[in-house]
C-alpha cells in the first residue's frame, strides 16, 4: 500500500513509482489531489500524469477529473485539465467530446498559467479527437492575446501556433494558413519567434 512517505522520498523516481501502483493506490492518489500541502499534492500528480501514459487505471476517475475544471481554485482547474488530456488516450466512451467545450473554455482562463496549460495540453490528445478540430481551431484563434500583459502574449500566441501546426499537419487548412499569415506580420512576436513559427509550418 502506498504511503505518503513513500510518495515524497522516492519523488525523484516518480516514473518507477507509478509502474508499481494497485487500484487501491490510485484511489489514495486521487484523493490526495484534494491535499492543501503543495509537495504532496504535486508529488500525486505527477504520479498519475506518469500512469496515465501506459495504463487506463487513472481513466476510472473521469468523473472526479472532471469536476475540477469547475473549481474555484485554478490549481485545481490544472490538475483537472492535464490529468484529463493524458487520458483521453483512453476515452473509448468518448465522454471528452461532451466535455470538450468546458475543458477549451480554459484556454484563456482568468489565470494566465492555467490557459497556457490548457492550451499545451490540447496536444496532447489533438490526434485522437478530429472530430474536435474545428472546435480547438474556433477557440484558439479567437482568444484576444491583447488583453493580456506584454509580457505574456509571446508565450501564449506560440502555444497557440504549437497546437495549430499539429493540426495542420494531420489535416491542412486555409483558416490556419491565413491565420499565421497575420501573426508573423503582427507585432506581438519578434523575429526569432517568427523564425520558430515558419518551421513550425
């Protein structure tokens, strides 16, 4: 059975952790998402971020992920988005799509961090969801990077252009074309970003 201790003194072999746990481990690490201590909290996380990329057993607590994105703690509202796009993977149900509006609607959240999050984390799952492209494509190209701090409007526009060019990849479209065409002229990135950009497409 996994302990707290155990979790935290092995923190740096998280991978090796998560390869060993039971259902009755993956229960406890859930409930310890709700812990207020950062270390440990953060330290679950990983280890069902880690699971979830080999095995559906996290997939169990769809419903329990789910119900963070509307929590008033933007914490929460990541731990709920990322744990959600590494198991789409495993949404054979395909209950994501009936989520899918709610989950975009955090691209550009209140919190800066938590929409850079959403919006790394579409890639995620971006190739297994085609029917959702219009729906990312819609929302990522109409989030008005002006109303955020100078500071912050590079990193979330090349977030945005990371999730696109995969996009483009797997199914190319106009909309995108012209749609990078006006951000390269634009004066939010500079001409190193715009050089990241065309290799990008």
């Amino acid at each position: 059975m996994l302990t707290i201790d155990f979790l935290l003194k092995n923190k740096n072999q998280i991978g090796e952790v998560s390869k060993q746990l039971e259902m009755d481990d993956i229960k406890f690490l859930v409930n310890l998402l709700n812990e207020k201590n950062d270390e440990i909290r953060y330290a679950a996380f990983l280890a069902l971020q880690s699971r979830s990329e080999y095995s559906p057993d996290v997939y169990t607590y769809w419903d329990d992920l789910s119900e963070r994105l509307g929590s008033s703690n933007s914490y929460q509202r990541s731990i709920g988005i990322m744990l959600i796009a590494e198991n789409v993977r495993w949404d054979k149900q395909n209950k994501f799509d009936e989520l899918a509006e709610s989950y975009l609607s955090h691209c550009d959240d209140e919190k800066f961090i938590t929409s850079r999050q959403t919006i790394q984390s579409i890639n995620k799952w971006i190739s297994y969801k085609e029917n959702l492209f219009q729906a990312v494509m819609q929302k990522l190209m109409s989030i008005g990077i002006s109303k955020y701090k100078e500071t912050q409007r590079k990193l979330l526009q090349m977030d945005i252009l990371n999730v696109l060019s995969q996009i483009q990849k797997i199914k190319p479209c106009n909309a995108i074309e012209k749609y990078v065409k006006v951000v390269v002229t634009g004066s939010i990135l500079d001409k190193k970003a715009v050089k990241q950009v065309q290799k990008l497409f």
